[in-house]
C-alpha cells in the first residue's frame, strides 16, 4: 500500500505595514516545522496602512527570499477561506505580551468555530523582539530616528523614502 504523505502547509497572516525584525524571526522560526510556510499580507480596507499591499508584499519577499519554502500571498477573504483555497490548516501568529494571548485567543477561537480543521500555533516571541511592533517602527521612522535594529535594511530604505517630506 502506498501512503501519500500531505504537504503540512501553514498561513502566518498579518498586517505587516511594514515588515518587522519580530516578524522575520517568526517566519524563520516556523518556516522550520513546516514543509510550506505563506505569509498572508491582509488586505483590509479598513485600516489606513502606510504601505500598499503589494508594497508590503515586495518587502517580505525581498526579505524572506533566503528560505526556500516560504511563499508571499494576500488575502481579502476570511481568512479560513484562504486557507481552504491553499490547502492549509495551521495558522501561526505570534505572542509579545499577555495583552496579545488576550486578543489572539479570542481570534484563534473564532477561527475554529468557523472551520474546526483548522488550529493556531502560538510562537512566542525573541525576548529580543519583545517590544517590537510595525506601529512603533512607523512611529520613531516618522520622527527621523534610527530604525536599523528594528527592520531589514531594505525596509528601512523604503521607509526613509516615505517620511522624506515632513509631514
Ligand atoms: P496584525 O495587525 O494582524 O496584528 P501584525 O503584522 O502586526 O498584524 O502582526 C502579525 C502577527 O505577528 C501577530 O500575531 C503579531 O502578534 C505577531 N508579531 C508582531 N510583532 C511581533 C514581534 N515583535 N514578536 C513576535 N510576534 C510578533
């Protein structure tokens, strides 16, 4: 008898506006345990995002392109329904703060009342990213500070070129 083994496919979705050091460790770390790893950028229409989508997805694929088995994509669906469209059954997010388990598990439970296939893998934090979030990368770039330590190089050029003219 052959056994055809199934692909383990897992979706980290997020905002990224923009991309993050604490992101990237994430990505990594559970690029690991899968044999496909999507970063879903949402695309929500009700935030107001300082990166386009396809902004923010140029970003992650030019700073993920190193890891052979993650792939960039979008979504504006449920995000259960995407996961179906992809074959994909494990959603990770990560975890800084107990504040995050609060909202995270709230989410994490309504996902599986809406397709009860699908499971969350909380990734704890790097304690060294543990105070990292896009909004106070945005916050300290928009302000002209130093912002090297918290993303890729390439994203910090993208962002100098966004906060040029003083707002
Ligand atoms: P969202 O707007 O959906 O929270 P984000 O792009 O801000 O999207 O974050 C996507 C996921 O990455 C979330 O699970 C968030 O908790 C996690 N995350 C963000 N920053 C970090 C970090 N510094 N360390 C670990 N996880 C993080």
């Amino acid at each position: 008898m052959t056994t055809i083994k199934q692909e383990r496919v897992a979706v980290y979705p997020g905002s990224f506006d923009p991309v993050t050091y604490g992101h990237l460790d994430i990505i990594r770390r559970s690029a690991r345990q899968y044999d496909r790893l999507i970063v879903a950028v949402l695309n929500n229409t009700s935030k107001n995002p300082l990166f386009s989508v396809e902004e923010r997805k140029e970003m992650l694929a030019e700073v993920t392109q190193d890891i052979p088995n993650v792939e960039i994509d979008s979504f504006r669906d449920l995000l259960v329904r995407f996961m179906k469209s992809r074959q994909a059954n494990v959603i990770i997010r990560g975890i800084r703060s107990v504040t995050d388990f609060e909202y995270e598990l709230q989410l994490a439970s309504t996902n599986h009342l809406l397709d009860d296939e699908i499971d969350t893998v909380f990734m704890m934090t790097n304690p060294k990213y543990s105070y990292l979030s896009s909004s106070i990368v945005k916050e300290i770039a928009r302000f002209n500070g130093e912002v090297r330590e918290l993303v890729p190089h390439s994203v910090e050029q993208r962002m100098k070129a966004k906060y040029k003219d003083p707002i």
